[in-house]
C-alpha cells in the first residue's frame, strides 16, 4: 500500500501519527508542507471528497489571526487559496493510501484503514 502523510514536522500530532505509523511497521512519505508546500490541484481533490471544512484548522493562531472577513464568507475556493497560501490552516495530519483519506489522527480510524 502507498501512503503519504502530509503535515509539518513539529506539529504534536503529526508527530504521534508518525509514530503511530513507525510503531505498526507501517512505511509511509512525509509530505513537509512548509518545505514542498500544498498543492492547489491536490487541496482541490481532497475538499470535493471530504469537504473544505474539514481541512480548515479553525484553532490555529494562522486562521485566528486572518481579518473576520476572510473568516466569515469563506468558501471552498477561499480556502484552497488561503491553505496554499498559509500551510498552517490546514488540519494536521492528512493521509492519503490506496482508495482514501484520512483527515486528522484517530488510531482505531488509522488501524482499520491503514492495517
């Protein structure tokens, strides 16, 4: 099974995932956004399946910290625009393996899926 977990390096919980996924034996890539950055054709995929609001990191100090207005008419393609723009906003980690998507780390989610 190919995965790929996207997220960033010092992020707590893509740490855990990591080592969740090293713990299982799982093999995996790391997608560093803050180094190969998100891209828009990809983020685009991901909010049609699971919807944008998903992968919007609503507790962040990034998406706090955007003008009320940006915050209150956001849509999808807002959000694509503004998740490429500031990696930080979108919800950590995501994975994508063979026929799915995971959106945050749940280990029963990840044992089933992933197993």
């Amino acid at each position: 099974m190919s995965i790929t977990l996207y997220g960033i390096p010092n992020c707590d919980t893509v740490k855990k995932a990591r080592k969740w996924l090293e713990a299982e034996g799982i093999e995996y890539t790391f997608h560093d956004y803050k180094k190969d950055g998100a891209d828009g054709d990809r983020l685009k995929d991901w909010t049609d399946a699971k919807g944008w609001e998903v992968f919007v990191n609503r507790r962040g100090t990034t998406f706090k910290k955007l003008p009320e207005e940006q915050k209150a008419n956001l849509n999808q393609p807002m959000a694509i625009a503004l998740m490429q723009e500031h990696t930080s906003m979108i919800k950590r980690p995501v994975v994508e393996y063979d026929g799915g998507l995971l959106v945050g780390f749940d280990k029963a989610e990840w044992a089933k899926e992933l197993k």
